[in-house]
C-alpha cells in the first residue's frame, strides 16, 4: 500500500510518535499549524469518514478518547480544537482518515 499513515503505523516510515496501541496511533504533524499539532490515525486503513461504517463506531470512540487523553497528557487545560477533514472539498490531503488535535494558541473562526 502507497499509503504514508499505513507506513508510519507499520514502522517503515519515521514519526514522532506520542501515542500507540493496537488500533490506533499518534503522532506529531510535520507541518504544523498550531504550537500543538497531533495527528490521531486509526492503524487500520479507513479513507475518509465518509467510508466509515456503522461497525466502525468503536473505533472512532477509541480515536477521540485518545485524542482526549493526549490533550491531557499534553496539558491543553486552556482548550483545543479537533478536526477531521473529508474529501478534497474538506481539506482532506492524505486519503487515510485522522484526527488533528490543534492547541497551545486561542483558535480563530470561521475556521476556514
């Protein structure tokens, strides 16, 4: 798979890892856009939450309760933002579903 997620959650691709199970990864942006930017990947390959199904809802439980516990770990007491970006329309660059955890700065909006 030409997939950058699939290789970074397989370990042939280097990434500043914050956080890792069995489903679920998590690690810094390369380019990030607040002084906080994480990035949340579920291991498995899922494109987009537009192909998310019903019996995916565990896993997108399992995403955002780490994307809550990295923003305590990461001590983002002041508030953070999280996004998910589907589909080109919706900003979405790399065609594997992820969560961003955006924090460390007060967050503008509309967002975009």
């Amino acid at each position: 798979m030409d997939c950058i997620f699939c290789k970074i959650a397989a370990g042939t691709v280097p990434a500043k890892l914050l956080f890792e199970d069995d489903e679920v990864i998590a690690f810094a942006d390369i380019h990030p856009q607040a002084p906080v930017h994480v990035l949340v990947v579920p291991r498995r390959h899922i494109v987009s939450l537009a192909q998310a199904v019903r019996s995916d809802d565990a896993l997108l439980a399992r995403l955002y309760g780490t994307v809550a516990e990295l923003a305590r770990t990461l001590k983002l007491d002041h508030g953070y933002r999280t996004v998910i970006n589907t589909g080109p329309d919706g900003g979405q660059t790399v065609d594997h579903l992820h969560v961003h955890l955006l924090g460390g700065r007060s967050m503008g909006w509309p967002p975009g």
